[in-house]
C-alpha cells in the first residue's frame, strides 16, 4: 500500500509547492468544479468551531484566573473580561480568513473564495463574521439557505463571495 492517506490535508501550501496546487486539492479531478460540502459536513465543520472556541476560551479563563488571583483580584478582573472577550472574537475572525478553525481545516473542510479557491483573508473572514450573527438572529435561516442554494452558499458565504468546500 503505497497510497497516501489525505488526511490530514494541508493547513497551507507545503514549502516548494505553488498555490495552484494548493487549488487543485480542492478540486475534482474529472471536473474541475470544487466539491462544495454537503449541510452535513457544514453542521459538523460548525461544532468544530464552536469545540475549537470553546477550548481557546476556556484556556484564556484558567490563564486569567490564574494571574487575577495571583496579582491583583479587584483590578485586574474587569481587564481579564476584556481580553478574553477580545481574543476570543479576533481568533474566530482570524479562522474565518484561513479557512476555518484548526479543527474545521482538519476535517477538510475548507472556507474559500468562489473564484479563486484560497482562503478569504481576515477583512472578509470579519464581515462573514459579523453576518453570521445576522444568520443566527434571524432563527438561522441564513444558514438553512443553503439547502435551496445552487451553490450551497448560505447568506455569510455569499456577503463574502465565499463557497465552502470539501477537500
């Protein structure tokens, strides 16, 4: 057996390799169309990211907690908030621009431009952020749009010009 296993599929180009071939992955080899994932894939990529935020927060809490006790417990509690709460939203928009939290990349699932097939970057990753609060707002009806999308864009997808596919 020969064969390489894909998994897990690569974070970022490997060294010596062109984005091209960083595309190509994401591609049918009969095709050339990207196989968009599926609303069970997506519903799977989606509680990976909540299970990737969830440990990101709760090391960010033990780690506060920590130096708040230590140091200074009346002044640095309200600090302590803050930063978390910071760090928590800039990683989830940093994810977005990547193509997704570490978890969801592992799986193969992927965020990326329509067009080009790379990962959308931190300006759009925030806008299909903040749109994606407007998803969950509107009892998540943004993201059931994908089932009757042509291209299974939900309403964040399409804000960015995005597609989620399948690698």
């Amino acid at each position: 057996m020969s064969e390489q296993s894909p998994w897990p599929p690569p974070s970022e180009p490997p060294a010596g390799s062109t984005s091209a071939t960083f595309r190509e992955s994401a591609q049918t080899s009969l095709t050339g169309a990207p196989v968009l994932a599926h609303f069970g894939w997506r519903l799977l990529a989606f509680i990976a990211d909540v299970v990737n935020l969830l440990a990101l927060f709760m090391a960010l809490v033990l780690g506060a907690s920590i130096l708040v006790w230590t140091w200074a417990p009346e002044e640095g509690a309200g600090i302590s908030v803050a930063v978390i709460a910071g760090a928590t939203i800039w990683y989830r928009i940093k994810w977005e621009g990547m193509g997704g939290s570490p978890l969801r990349r592992a799986m193969g699932v992927w965020i990326v431009d329509a067009d080009t097939l790379e990962p959308i970057g931190t300006k759009r990753g925030f806008v299909r952020a903040i749109v994606r609060l407007v998803s969950e707002f509107v009892l998540y009806l943004g993201y059931l749009w994908m089932l009757w999308d042509p291209k299974r864009q939900t309403w964040h997808d399409k804000a960015v010009k995005s597609i989620v596919v399948k690698k």
